[in-house]
C-alpha cells in the first residue's frame, strides 16, 4: 500500500495509466506505507478456513509484494505503478507486473487481496475521477461518485476482477461500510446478494494513515444477503458487533440539510497559514478588524464542554491574547484596502499553491461568507462534539463547521438538546478513539430535534 499526499496531488491520465508527476522520488518513497507481516499473515489465515487453495489470485497497487510471501495458491499476480518500488524475493508462482491497476484486461480471479492506496479525493486530478467513476459506474451499473477516494475505486476494480463465486479480501478503511461515497460498491453487492465481513482495527494500524482501518472480507459464493461486524485488537482476538457502530444502535444517517436549521461545513480560504491570522500577525500588517480581517475559528480545542456561549470577552482571552490563529482576512470582495493588499504581495508563491487558490480567478478571493449560529468541533474522543451559540459571530472556517439556525428556533434549548445527546453510540471511529461526526449526519440530528420539538 502506499499513500500520497497533498504535495503529491497531481495525478495525470496518460496511455490508459494515472502517474504521479511533479514529486521528488526521495518524497515518492516516503509516502509509501506498507502492511506488517503479522496482519498479512492473520488474513490469510481467515481466507484459509474455509478454503485451502485459491488458484489464481490478484494484487492491485501490490507494493513490494509481500502479499505474495504467504497463502496458498497456484498463481500471484501484482500490479504496481511505481515502477522504482523494490520487490521482495518472490516465490516462483508469483509476479508483479508495474501498471496501472484500471488498466488490467484480465480477470476472473478466484481472490484478491491486498492493501490499495489511500488517497483522498480532493487529491485526484478531475478528469482521471471523471474517467474512471464513469467506467465504474457503467461497469456496476450504479452512479459511483466521484467524491469517493482513491481506495473505492481499487475496491470496485477488485470486484469486478474476480469470479462469480471468488473472493475479496482487502485492508481498507472502515469508513467503506458507512459512508455515502461508497454507496454504490455496497448497492452493488446488496444487488448480487454477497456475504461480507468487515474486521473493525481497535487500533492504529498505519501511524500514517489517519483513519480507521479494516480487514474487509467479500464472499461472492455465499449468497446470504450478509453484513457481518466485528472488533479486533492488537492482539488478533475478535469480537462480533451488531452495528458498524461497535454498539447496538444503528449509525446516524446522512441526511441533506432542511431550510431554517441546518449545518454546513466551515470555509476552505485555500491556506491557513496565508488566510488566517494570529493577533501578532494582524497587527504587524496594520490590518484593521472588521474591514481587513474578521473574527473565524479554526479550531474549537481553546474551549472547554463547559462552554455554551462564544462571546467577545472569551473569544479575546482564549484566542486573541493566546495568539490563536483567529483572524480571517477579509477577501471575499475586490475592494480591498492598501495594507491588505500589500499583505497579499507578501506571501511567495509555495504559501498559496493549493488547489484552492490555484482554481481562482484571483487566488485570495473567496466567495462571501456568513457566520453560523452555533460553532461546534466535528472531531470529538467521548461523549460529543464541543459546541458553542456565537455570539462572537466569528466566522467557521476548515474543521470547525457552524449550524444556522432562523430566528423561531430556541438556541439554548437546541444547544442543550445537543450537549445530552448519545453521539459516542451513534458514530464509527475515525482513527483509533477519535470520532467524527459528518455534516449530513448533524443534520439527521438537527432534524430528529424538530421533529421532537413539535410534539412538546
């Protein structure tokens, strides 16, 4: 498996292949993470027992091929796009051949197996998404989105590779199992009546990697209609779960936002570091608050659960005299003044060379904003979300999403209805103990309070 990040996001389509282009090697091979012998080992244990020999077995985005060094089987094929990736001395009935994974014409594969690579899809070049989710979607015969990441794409390339009554065995995020981006791969396989079990990691498996992990197991012999859930720890013990959840509540539902109550994510600017401020900063460049920067919260972690009301006095002690980043330059108009203009003179280039930026007519112009009723923290360990009425009016930017809420809604009441309600039971583990709750399932949370509401 391995793993690109934002410095690596150009991913070009060219003869049927993706590439990495404008990336050092050196950084290339940084960013590949590989899978422990022991968890290899572990799934071909599981694909062992109820199965003693698969015949002809696929890799996609095999790394070094380590997959290869155990299991039984007749023939291991790899394909690997990096052709500068080292193999391991591999057995005899084992090869790997460096090309792109959607460019494989061969299939009918009794399994495969192995660790694709996590790339989110805000990295993916458009025109390669475009390409591929409509090959897909033709192919499943399912809308696949083109939002979905990197790692659902190579699972429904796997699916589609292996027999009618072969077998999918792959460490992918968890997050597969749930959420709306993978929609279509689970419609598909409710569609042909599979068995799947998914092995939920306790634990951080890849340090790298900040997002949950699972051994996913598709068994297309088995026609039971199944989904199976399990816990398992470092230690390889396994414990059945009734929800993906871990618990017996199903998990919140992701529902679009509703007029007069809603939740929406916080502004992207296109850097941090560029378009929010700390104190210091602000007073260097004689910005002037309220027409050159505006109030914004990037992060909620300077608050305690205690906290219900984000006011001027708090906003002051926790943030500004801190020096937090709590300052958002005020760009979403041409009209801008002398001293934020020679600010943005200031900045070199590698500072705004994001995609956000880059796809702008001016790159420090962002479209106009508002801020949320309620600020809250989408990343939580227990209990819930922190979240806080904004009386600051400090405008949400990045991971600290608002609600909007109109005037005929009790603020303190939705806040407290908020602050008691059960998130820890209703939410899959992001990564490790951290939990997160999506925008869309804020608002099945919003929405199941108006409709209590109505009956009080």
């Amino acid at each position: 498996m391995y793993t690109v990040t934002i410095a690596m996001r150009q991913i070009i389509d060219q003869n049927d292949e993706f590439e990495i282009a404008s990336c050092e090697k050196k950084y290339y091979k940084k960013c590949q993470v590989y899978t422990p012998d022991n968890i290899i080992k572990k799934l071909w244990t599981m694909l062992h027992q109820d199965k003693e020999y698969y015949e002809k077995v696929l890799d996609l985005g095999a790394g070094d091929g380590r997959f290869a060094k155990f299991g039984n089987y007749g023939e291991y094929i790899g394909i690997e796009i990096d052709k500068d990736t080292t193999n391991i001395d591999l057995p005899n009935n084992a090869s790997i051949r460096k090309q792109c994974a959607f460019s494989l014409k061969e299939k009918d594969f009794d399994l495969c197996i192995g660790n694709p690579p996590y790339v989110r899809h805000q990295e993916l070049e458009s025109s390669w998404k475009k390409k591929y989710a409509s090959m897909i979607s033709n192919k499943l015969d399912e809308e696949f989105t083109q939002s979905s990441n990197i790692f659902v794409y190579f699972l429904a390339q796997a699916l589609l590779k292996t027999k009618k009554d072969g077998k999918v065995a792959l460490i992918i995020p968890f997050e597969w199992a749930t959420r709306p981006s993978s929609r279509s791969i689970r419609n598909y396989i409710n569609r042909n009546e599979w068995s799947v079990h998914v092995y939920r990691f306790t634990d951080d498996v890849f340090s790298k990697v900040l997002t949950t992990a699972s051994i996913t197991i598709i068994d297309k012999s088995d026609k039971t209609n199944s989904w199976n859930y399990y816990e398992i720890d470092p230690l390889f013990n396994i414990t059945k779960t009734m929800e993906p959840t871990g618990t017996e509540k199903k998990i919140l539902p992701y529902n679009p936002r509703e007029d007069g109550l809603y939740s929406q994510r916080g502004l992207s600017p296109g850097s941090q570091k560029v378009f929010c401020l700390t104190e210091e900063e602000r007073k260097k460049h004689n910005l002037e608050i309220g027409i050159d920067v505006l109030p914004c919260l990037v992060s909620l972690k300077p608050l305690s659960k205690e906290n219900k009301v984000l006011t001027k006095n708090l906003f002051q002690k926790l943030y500004v005299d801190n020096n937090q980043r709590c300052w958002l330059v005020n760009s979403q108009t041409f009209a801008i003044s002398n001293n934020l203009k020679q600010y943005f003179d200031t900045i070199p280039y590698e500072d705004r060379n994001t995609w956000t930026c880059n796809n702008r007519d001016v790159w420090w112009k962002y479209h106009s904003v508002k801020a949320p009723t309620f600020l809250y923290a989408s990343a939580f360990t227990e209990y819930g979300p922190k979240i806080v009425i904004n009386r600051m009016n400090a405008i949400s930017v990045n991971s600290a999403p608002g609600i909007y809420a109109n005037s005929k809604v009790n603020l303190y009441k939705l806040l407290d209805y908020i602050k008691a309600y059960d998130f820890e039971s209703r939410i899959v583990n992001h990564s490790g103990k951290l939990k997160r709750i999506e925008i869309n399932q804020m608002n099945s949370v919003l929405q199941e309070y108006i409709k209590e509401s109505q009956f009080q």
